[in-house]
C-alpha cells in the first residue's frame, strides 16, 4: 500500500496542533485536525502523553500502511537530527531536556521504531507550509516572518530554506539582529507593543490583541501601529533587497492587526527602494503543520536533511 498520508504536528507554547496531509498534493484531511493544551511546567511524561493524544486522534483518520511518517515543527533549542530536546532556560517544556522525543512517543504510541520521525524549526516550518500550499506558492524567493511572541523567520528559494551564505542572516533568523538599544527581537514582538502603549498611555494592556480594540477610539493606539510598521519596514528591506526576494509572507497573532500597520509598513519598504508583494497567511498556525509534514516526502527531506543537522 502506497504511504500517501504524513502527520503535521504543531508545537506550541500551551498546546499541540496536528492534521493529516496528502503528501502528494499538500492538502489536509480537516477532519483529521486535532488540538491538545499542555502544561509545558509539566513532568516530561505528562507533556509527551498529551501530545501523544492529539496524535493518536489524527492517526485514527488513517491506516498504518498508509502512514509515510510524522513531522513536528518543534520551538528550539532542539537537536532537529535526531529529535533530541535542548530547551533549557527559555521558560517552557524544560522537562523534555536530553530525551529523545521521537522515541518515547513510539513506545507511548506503539508504533515501530523504523515509522519515520522529523523534526524542522517551527518558524521554517511555516514557511515552508506557505511555500508549498500557501500564499508564497508560486515564488522562487520567499521571505516569511511570524510575528507574535517572537520574531520568527525563514528565507526559501524554490520552497527550500536557505540558512547560510552571503544572501541571508546566519540560519536564516533575523531576530536576534541588533536593533537600536536591543535586538530585532524586543522591538517586533508582542512585548514591544505591551512597554510602548504603557510608556504613552499608561495603561497596561494584556497583548496586541486589546490594542487593536482600542484603536478605534484611541489616538496613541493608532500612532503606535504606525511606528510599528514603519520601524519594520526599515529593518526588513536590506535583507529583503539582499536576498532578492518576490514575496514577504507574514503570519502570526500580529499578522491580524496589518490594516493598522500595513500602510506605515509599505511606505517604509518604498522608502528603502524594496517594493515586494506581500501576502498575509490564511493557513496560520496550519502552515507549520503542513510544512512539517512535507519531511515525510522522501524527493523534499533529500533536499533539507543536508539542512537539519546544521539548524
């Protein structure tokens, strides 16, 4: 029996994602898409059992001789080659550190040791989700940020990633790029947003998410999205320039506050004679599954596994 079918799983800050995807097409079996909340101060066995939930709903939609594999777009530190959790001092799942994720989910799944497993960033993971069946299909250079509680990104040519040469930032990761008195990072992210409303307002907002509703009757509101996307703009055009790409593609919570900063945000790109169609994600968190899931394609994995020992 042909293994038509690969698992996409979405590692999350409080939650596992997972759907079923046709390897050949890229497209997810909805009925399949299945989502777990995890405590991520939790013992490793608690975390691995509750993923191991939402995993086992989506493979119940599909036979074992169809399986090609699983996929995890999985938050680093993490050894991507062999599946290995690294994160230690980052605030969550910690639990998980020097145990071989892969494996323990076979035993808690009981599923052969030889059903493939892969792992892949999950801000890489995204991109290639979009590149693959999302808005940046299409391009040959694409540049995708996510946007939220960090500042993810990933640079593809042909829908695979590019983590090293003159073209692009080391990894591919533009986050921690110095940025005014900090890194990329403090500034487009949602902690940004939080100190900058409370600097001019004095009110102290709970994410970006009460901002927006505030921004119909709230001046600052409004001027603090402004400075957003122009700040960005500026600091994405010279990578944006140098990798010569076609398409930004952006996701992520703040993705859905862009009417407030898209104006401020083009204007600023036209400034840096960096013009580029840019297209906000419809797949959203579903793009990473996708992405991942794309692993278990044996001509795409020849292509990145060169790639995963390196991230």
């Amino acid at each position: 029996m042909k293994k038509r079918f690969a698992i996409g799983a979405d590692i999350g800050g409080s939650h596992i994602s997972t759907v079923l995807v046709d390897v050949e097409t890229g497209s997810m079996i909805s009925e399949s898409m299945a989502e777990q909340k995890v405590n991520n101060q939790a013992s490793a066995d608690e975390i691995l059992n509750d993923w191991a939930i939402a995993i086992r709903k989506t493979m119940n939609c599909v036979t074992n001789g169809e399986l090609a594999g699983i996929g995890f777009a999985m938050p680093g530190p993490f050894d991507y080659k062999t599946g290995v959790a690294l994160l230690k001092n980052v605030a969550k799942y910690e639990s998980l550190y020097g145990i071989n994720v892969g494996d323990e989910l076979k035993k808690i799944l009981n599923l052969p040791g030889s059903m493939p497993f892969r792992y892949m960033n999950d801000a890489m993971s995204f991109a290639i989700g979009e590149c693959w069946s999302g808005k940046a299909s299409g391009y040959k250079n694409v540049v995708a940020i996510t946007l939220g509680t960090g500042f993810g990104s990933a640079f593809l040519t042909n829908g695979v990633p590019v983590i090293e040469g003159w073209r692009v930032p080391k990894m591919g990761y533009v986050y921690h790029i110095p940025y005014e008195s900090g890194i990329a990072d403090d500034f487009f992210s949602t902690r940004w947003f939080i100190k900058e409303y409370f600097d001019q307002t004095g009110i102290l907002v709970s994410g970006v998410k009460e901002i927006v509703e505030r921004s119909d009757d709230d001046a600052e509101a409004g001027k603090i999205f402004e400075k957003f996307g122009t700040n960005i703009g500026h600091f994405l055009a010279p990578l944006l320039l140098n990798f010569e790409a076609g398409c930004l593609v952006i996701g992520g919570n703040i993705s859905g506050a862009y009417p407030l900063f898209g104006t401020s945000f083009e204007k600023a790109l036209n400034e840096r004679n960096a013009p580029i169609k840019i297209e906000i994600s419809e797949l959203m968190e579903s793009a990473a599954m996708v992405g991942s899931s794309r692993l278990l394609d044996e001509r795409f994995w020849k292509e990145v596994e060169p790639l995963v020992s390196k991230i």
